[in-house]
C-alpha cells in the first residue's frame, strides 16, 4: 500500500511551507502559524454557564507539529473549533497567519475521529465534496483527489462507498478530503481514536513523515500520550475543565527520524513518564 507520505510531492515547494525537508530542517526564518492570547469560551447551558476553556495561550510556528492532551471534556474539541473559527471565542484573540479568526475560513483541513463520509457519495466524491463546500470546481480538483487517493492506498476504490471500506481507509479518505486544497494548517481531532491499535500505528507513522515532508503545521488532539510524543515536536497538557494548559513539553526526537523503534527506547520512556506525571500531580489519573 502506497503511504501517505507520497501525498507531499505536490505540496512540497509550494508557497506556504516551502524550505521543509525530509530530515525536518526548520525553515527560514521561522513564521508563527497560530497565536493564540488569552482565550476563553464559556456556554450557556440550561443549568448555568460552562466554562470550557480559560486564559489559553499558545504559540504554533510554521511546520510544527503540536499535540494537545488532556482529560474527557477538559474543552480539546472546542479549542479546535475556536481556531477553525467554526465556535466563536468568548474571550481574548485568535490568528491564523496574518488573520484575526472570526469565522470559518479555507486555509485548513481538519480531520475529526470519525470520518464522517457521506453515504451515498463515492470516494471520489466525499473528497471532492470539500472543494464544491468552497465553491471551487471540483472537475479541475478531479485529477489531484484521484492522485492523492492513489498515493494513500486507495487506487481503484475511487467509485467504492463509503461502507465499503474499513475505518482506516475511511479515515485515509477523510485525510485526502482535508487536503484536496492543499492547506497550510490541519487540524486534527483525535483522527485515530476508533481505529484498532495497529491500524492507528501506521496511520501515526505516515502522519509524522506527511507532516515533516510538507512542512505542514499540524494541531493534533488526542487521549493517548504514547501517540502524542511519537507525532509531536511539542505536546501541550491540558487540565480538566475550565482547560488551561498547564505544561508545553518539547518532544527531544528529531522529525523524520520517528520511526516506530522509538517507542521501545528509554528517551521515548521518559517523555511519557513526564506527562503521565503531571496528569498525577493534578490528580487526573490516581494509583488508587
Ligand atoms: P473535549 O473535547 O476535551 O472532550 P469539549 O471541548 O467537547 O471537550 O467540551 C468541553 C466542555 O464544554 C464540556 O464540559 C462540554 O460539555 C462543554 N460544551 C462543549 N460544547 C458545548 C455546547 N455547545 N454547549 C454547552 N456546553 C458545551
Ligand atoms: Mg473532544
């Protein structure tokens, strides 16, 4: 099966992330992606206000990959969607780039855990659908899905329906659905979380190498803390809610040389005990 590594050939080079090589040299100079300063978001609720999310700041550079960590509920998927501009902020600032979000807009890709195909449309047209979402031609989009679904795997599956494929294949689609517009950010909510546990090794092992290639930034929620520090170059920890994050951890693997050998070394050990640690200390997880 062709890996989604493949998928790089087209963007690579091309304007918003160009200079990123596979060893995952930094650019020059580096250009933050994100900046996120003081967010908050409260929901009214019949029982009362929810603060889901209080005083967030984070700072994402191009070409990095970021993942977020924390607890059921602790306002993971409602950051995302504040910084897709999908839910609006209730408090402090978020930019993308050089824009100020306040609405939706098209200069990302985001995969959530399920990949949520629509039935009755072929592969070929659950991913063309983003580009008809934009407004765009999806028959000058029809020769780059039918490649990008090739170079995951899925040649020849382009007239198949979705409940044809099994989920690791669905979600390959709904990765080449997020990137069919070739975006400079992907966001990704715990994208792996229903797959069984093999499937989702390969799929983190071709994620990583995808990311590092292209020089995309990647925002990347997850439950699983082995899965966040083999993708990351930074892993963001989360408190239970109102999330705040409480530990921004440097991931010390250089991109490009994860390969899955490293989870078995005593470094990649240590990354995890460190946040294993502080779910501790705040009581998130307990011996007892
Ligand atoms: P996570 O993704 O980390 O599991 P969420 O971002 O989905 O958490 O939710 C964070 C908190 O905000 C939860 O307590 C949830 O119930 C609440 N919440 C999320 N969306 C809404 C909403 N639209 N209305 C009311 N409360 C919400
Ligand atoms: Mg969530």
């Amino acid at each position: 099966m062709a890996s989604l590594t493949q998928l790089s050939s087209r963007a690579s080079g091309e304007g918003w992330g160009g200079g990123a090589t596979e060893n995952g040299a930094h650019h020059q100079p580096r250009t933050e992606m994100i900046r996120i300063e003081k967010l908050g978001k409260t929901f009214t609720t019949a029982d009362g206000v929810v603060t889901a999310l209080e005083n967030i700041d984070i700072t994402i550079e191009q070409g990095e990959f970021v993942s977020i960590v924390g607890p059921s509920g602790c306002g993971k998927s409602t950051l995302l969607m504040c910084i897709a501009g999908l839910i609006e902020a209730s408090a402090g600032s978020v930019m993308v780039g050089s824009r100020r979000v306040s609405g939706p807009f098209t200069e990302l890709g985001i995969v959530f855990q399920e990949a949520l195909l629509l039935d009755w449309r072929t592969v070929l047209g659950n991913v063309l659908f983003q580009i008809e979402m934009r407004g765009l031609d999806p028959k000058a989009y029809e020769s780059r899905a039918r490649e990008l679904l090739t170079r995951v795997g899925l040649g020849g599956f382009e007239g198949k329906s979705p409940w044809e494929l099994s989920g690791g294949m669905r979600q390959r689609v709904a990765i080449c659905r997020a990137l069919i517009h070739d975006p400079p950010l992907l966001l990704m909510d715990e994208p792996f979380g229903a797959l069984d546990t093999l499937t989702r090794e390969q799929m983190n092992v071709d994620l990583q190498r995808l990311c590092a290639q292209t020089g995309k930034t990647a925002l990347f929620i997850t439950h699983s803390i082995s899965e966040a520090v083999f993708l990351s170059d930074r892993v963001l920890v989360m408190t239970p809610r109102p999330g705040r994050i409480i530990a921004d951890l440097p991931i010390a693997f250089a991109a490009g040389t994860r390969r899955l050998s490293i989870r078995t070394t005593p470094e990649f050990a240590e990354q995890e005990k460190k946040i294993y640690s502080i779910f501790r200390s705040i009581g998130v997880l307990r011996d007892e």
